[in-house]
C-alpha cells in the first residue's frame, strides 16, 4: 500500500483497501463517537440492564445528549399496561446504565406507551400469479430483445415468491 499527503480532505490517504472509520469525515466521527456510542451499548445490552421481565414490554428509542438547556434524555417505548412497572424501575436503569459507562451519561429517562396491536405488521399476500407481471408487463413490453424480456419476466416471479 502506498501513502502519500492529500491537502483537500485529509491529511494523509492510504490507498488500496481502507476500513470504514478511515472512510468517514472527522465530523462524523465526532457525532458517532459522542451519541452513537452510548445509544448502540446500551441497545447491546438492554436485557441486562433491564432484565428478563421489562425486556419483553419496552426498547429504547433513542438517546438524547445533554447541552446547555437540557439534560441527557434515554426514550423508553413501553407496551401500554407495563408503564407502571417501567416508573418504578427507572431509578435503577438510570444507574446500571450510569455504572456501566462509569460516569454519568443519563439523567432523565423518558416513557412513551405504545399499543402492542400497532407493532405487527401484517404482508399483503399476493395469489395471483399473474400480479407483478401484470405491474411490469407494460415496462417489459418496451424491451425488444426477448431473451432479456423473458429473463426479467422470471426475475420477477423469482422476487414475488420471496
């Protein structure tokens, strides 16, 4: 791998294969280390820090560091009917989180109930064969090799199956 100074961006370039964090800004790297760090240990680690029981009703939603108005802020979605539960755990959540980085990241800790019927999405279920053909048949029509025509045609039976 050679090395050489680029002035515009960085201060040196590697060329070849670079890992992911070489590739980002400094800027982003600053914002990732500082926010995304804590809100990706702590969804890591959620089971424990909560335990068996909450960890089936609530998920952190996001993290919100703290800045000259306000403190930092840990979004708790909790299932409607466990709210109770999550009000009188929050002291200890907000200390196993506190002693597991060593220093106080959190201050606050926010619920939002959310009704457990909203989470589950349902799949449209597609019989027809015929459906995505039809979708793109118009598209398909356009194509004047009938090889690729055809192939696009299983390509897409291929796709409604998954």
């Amino acid at each position: 791998m050679q090395s050489r100074n680029n002035i515009k961006q960085r201060n040196k370039v590697i060329q070849g294969l670079r890992s992911f964090q070489d590739t980002l800004p400094k800027n982003v790297k600053k914002l990732i280390k500082k926010k995304g760090h804590i809100f990706s240990e702590t969804l890591n680690n959620w089971k424990y820090i909560v335990g068996n029981d909450l960890f089936k009703v609530c998920y952190p939603k996001s993290f919100k560091n703290s800045n000259k108005l306000s403190t930092s802020c840990l979004l708790i979605m909790v299932k409607r009917g466990h709210e109770v539960d999550m009000e009188y755990s929050k002291n200890q959540i907000i200390e196993k989180i506190n002693s597991y980085f060593g220093y106080s990241v959190i201050e606050k800790v926010k619920l939002i109930s959310f009704d457990d019927n909203q989470t589950n999405f349902k799949k449209n279920k597609i019989n027809n064969n015929d459906t995505i053909n039809n979708k793109y048949m118009d598209k398909f029509i356009d194509i004047k090799n009938d090889k690729i025509k055809k192939s696009l045609i299983e390509l897409s039976k291929v796709f409604k199956k998954k």
